[in-house]
C-alpha cells in the first residue's frame, strides 16, 4: 500500500462534540475542513439560535451543498466560456 493510501485518525472538534476522522486526507486539511464546517455552523447558530443541534447539522449540510452546487455550475459555465474561446 502506498504511503499516501494509508488512512490516519484525525480528532477534530466542531460545534463542541469531538470527532475522530478516518481517511488519507493530511491532517492540515482534515482539521481546515472541521475548521470552515465550525465556522458555518456558528454562523447559521448564530442567525437562528433556536435550533437543536440535528436542525443545525442538517441546515449546515444544505447550505454547504449549496455553495457547492453554486461554484459547481460556475465552474462549468467557465470551462464552456474556455471551450467557446478555442
């Protein structure tokens, strides 16, 4: 196997629950990621201070698939402008 097939265990902290994450991912990244998922979760905690801790993963979870559905269709709408300009 190698190295980079390897998987580590990375502990991460998001929304004060600790977490354990298994993959080949650098650590640097796995805990940048934990970092950017915190950050949203507190930023929509902090606009809807009603919610349980489920209600606020699941709103996380949308609006992180969102952004990335977003840079998704720019993405494509900017390799077809690439693609127009061959």
């Amino acid at each position: 196997m190698a190295d980079e097939d390897k998987k580590t265990r990375i502990s991460v902290t998001i929304n004060h629950q600790t977490y354990t994450i298994v993959g080949t991912e650098s650590k640097e990244h796995v805990e940048k990621v934990a970092d950017l998922v915190n950050e949203k979760m507190d930023e929509i905690k902090e606009a809807n201070k009603h919610l349980d801790t489920t209600k606020l993963a699941v709103l996380t979870a949308l609006n992180t698939m969102n952004d990335l559905k977003k840079l998704e269709e720019e993405h494509i709408t900017l390799l077809n402008l690439l693609e127009e300009d061959k």
